[in-house]
C-alpha cells in the first residue's frame, strides 16, 4: 500500500529514512520507496525539501529525509574569460551552479554535457567528475 506524505515537521522521531538527491528534493510531485521499502508519495504543500525534514503520513508514519550524494562536475579555470563565459552558459540553462573563485560545481545533466565536453577539450580547464553533496549558490533552480 502507498503511504501518502500529508505534512513535513522538524525534529520529531522517525520510523524510517528515504535517501534523494538534489534534484528529487525539488520536486513538487514526489514518490519514492524508503529504506523499509515503504513506497510513498508527498502531497504537502512544499516549495523543497530539505535534509532532516520528517514527511508526516496520513497513518502517522514518520519518514526522515536524507541527503545522497550526486554526481558533479567541478571545472576549474587557469582564466577569467573562459570562467565567465562557462558560467554563463550554465545560468543561461538555469541549471542549478556552485561557483567559488574560477571553480564551478554543478551537477550531471544532459543539457550541460556539451559544455562540460567543451571544458573537457580546453587546456586551460580541470574537469573532475565525482560523487559528493551539491550545495548550490543562492536560490538555485527557483521559479519565474
């Protein structure tokens, strides 16, 4: 039976744990299956979850979110050009970024693979791929 996600509360016990990435704490329209394997669907109003969040079932079960890793990328440039001008061929895909001085995390998506082959070809860039948590500058990935 699928449980359904009515409420999220804060520091209450858990009964179980469900492990998303960054992308799925996005959503507005979630299921998943937690590490019971309790499959379940949120139908609270939310604008994103966040780690440590308690999704309150209809049955009063307590499920805990969990942050997993993602796959990024982090670029690192030898020159301020190409650094602005990677950045801002991310923004203009409004893909959620982390950019710290001529160092840009993002994550795996298939519309940035061309700019990430792009980076990949150029001498002045490090292109790493690798598992890790994404913490995004600013309002990432926000509505117009």
């Amino acid at each position: 039976m699928i449980k359904k996600a009515i409420e999220i509360k804060k520091d209450i016990p858990a009964d179980d744990n469900v492990l998303l990435d960054w992308f799925d704490m996005q959503k507005p329209n979630l299921s998943a299956i937690t590490q019971k394997g309790k499959e379940f669907i949120v139908k609270a109003k939310y604008t994103h979850l966040h780690e440590n969040d308690i999704l309150l079932c209809e049955d009063g079960y307590k499920i805990k979110i969990s942050k997993s890793e993602d796959t990024i990328y982090t670029l690192e440039f030898d020159d301020h050009i190409t650094f602005a001008r990677t950045a801002y061929e991310i923004g203009n895909r409004h893909q959620p970024i982390c950019v710290e001085d001529y160092k840009i995390t993002i994550l795996e998506d298939i519309s940035t693979t061309d700019i990430i082959k792009s980076c990949e070809e150029n001498d002045s860039v490090t292109v790493k791929k690798g598992k890790g948590l994404f913490k995004p500058n600013g309002n990432a990935h926000h509505s117009h």
